[in-house]
C-alpha cells in the first residue's frame, strides 16, 4: 500500500535538491525560466534554488514560506518539469536518465493538471473529475491550496499518479474560483494539442493563468457585503480579462533552447 505522507516527502526533498542543482550548474538559464514564469527581475535574480531542504530548513512547516519563496516553488514546479535545457531534456528528464529509481520515475510521469472538484472529502483531499473526461479520481494534497476548495472550483497543480484515478499534488496547488472557472475553461478549450499530450504541452500555461486569476481575484475580493455581487461581476470581469492577456503573452514564441 502507498504511503502518501512518504511519497510527498521523497517527492519534494528530490524536487528542492534538483532546483538547487539546475540554479548551480545552469544559472543563467534557471533565472531566465523564473523571468519567463513571471517573477520580477529581482526576484528571479535574488531566488535560491527551491527553497526548503536548499535552505537547510527541511522540518520547517509546509505553509511556512515567505511569499517570494512559494512563487520560486510554484515557478520551480513548471521548469524543472517542462522546459528543456539546452542539451534537449527537462532537469526532471536529466534526472531520470542519471539517477532512475522510483521516486525519479514518479516526477518523471507527472503533469501539470487542471481539476474540476466534485466533492470535498477532506481538507487536502478531493473527489475530482479531469476536464478531458477522464473521470473520477482522488486527488490528494501536501500543502494548503491558495484559495478556497469548493465543489465546482477548478484545483490547478502538479500532478503526480499514484495510482488507478489517484493523484498527489507536491508543492501548492492554485483554486480557480467557481465563478471564475467557464473562463478558465474556454481558455483551456482554445489550447490545442491531442489528449494525451495536453498536459505535458499546456500545463505551464495553465499554471500561470492560474497564477494571475488568483492574483485578480484577491485585489478584487468584495469588501462589504452589500457590494457583493457588484463586486463579483467586476472580479469576474478582471479574471477574464487576465486571462485573456496571459493567453496572448504566453502564445509568444518560447525564448529557451529546444
């Protein structure tokens, strides 16, 4: 029987150490990818390699990072996975070839996925159906997702199988607000690639959009009750509106060595 609190374990130590390998021996090209993810200059310029074990603070809570730490994560989550280096391979890829063993072999079947929730069986586990109409499965979470998991939301993070319709998210999943949700989709629905690539080739996409939704959404949260639905309208306005620039600007063509 798999253990999830030890898949999660092993899967995020080997995350932090190969974002710390890549920022020693590819600098240049982990800043540009943090850059291209949508951090600031500074930021991506400042960040260390992912942030926990690399930091020698590897019992430290899993919600316990600074704000810029958690985007270095979030951004780490998308190119260490998708984005080639310049001899071809992802760092996840490299890492496979070099090492093997399970917990490689498990990163290296992960995509970035969009979940829509059905059923909230518990904090950090949700009944989730996949857009693509892969049917029900149980997605379970390390961390606390930014927003509020409801039914009807959609849960966007990287997705690990363990299993016949089982998941793992390592790292901090993004909610997509239910309100919010028909845009994201439409956005998903423009994205074109056959089902059994769209993950691999548009999950960096949609982690980002997700990204900026949340963003929208907390600038714009109602701050009164009677200006709610007012409030929501706008929100929703705001969200579809970024979506749409972070389509356009994310269509561009991709800056990194094939």
């Amino acid at each position: 029987m798999v253990d999830p609190v030890e898949v999660f374990d092993s899967l995020e130590m080997a995350i932090d150490g190969l974002a710390s390998d890549v920022r020693a021996d590819d600098g240049e090209w982990f800043v540009e990818r943090l850059e291209e993810f949508g951090l600031e200059p500074g930021v991506a310029q400042a960040a260390p390699g992912v942030p926990q074990a690399a930091a020698g603070v590897a019992q430290a809570a899993p919600d316990a990072l600074p704000p810029d730490r958690e985007l270095v994560r979030e951004a780490c989550m998308w190119l260490l996975f998708d984005c080639p280096l310049p001899d071809g391979r992802t760092p996840v890829e490299r890492l496979a070839a070099t090492t093997g063993g399970r917990t490689a072999q498990l990163l290296l079947r992960s995509e970035l996925r969009v979940w829509r929730l059905d059923t909230i069986v518990h904090p950090d586990a949700y009944g989730a159906l996949c857009p693509l109409g892969s049917g029900l499965a149980r997605v379970e979470a390390r961390r606390k997702p930014r927003g509020v998991p409801v039914a009807g939301a959609l849960l966007v993070g990287r997705s690990v199988p363990l299993g016949p319709q089982w998941w793992a998210i390592p790292g901090r999943a993004r909610v997509v607000e239910p309100v919010a949700a028909p845009a994201f989709e439409a956005l998903m629905a423009s994205l074109d690639a056959p089902t059994a690539e769209f993950w691999r080739v548009h999950g960096g996409v949609l982690a980002r959009a997700a990204c900026g939704v949340a963003a929208t959404a907390t600038a714009h949260a109602p701050a009164a009750a009677p200006a709610k639905i007012e409030a929501g309208r706008h929100g929703q306005r705001q969200e579809e509106r970024t979506l749409e620039r972070i389509a356009t600007a994310l269509r561009r063509p991709r800056r990194h060595a094939a």
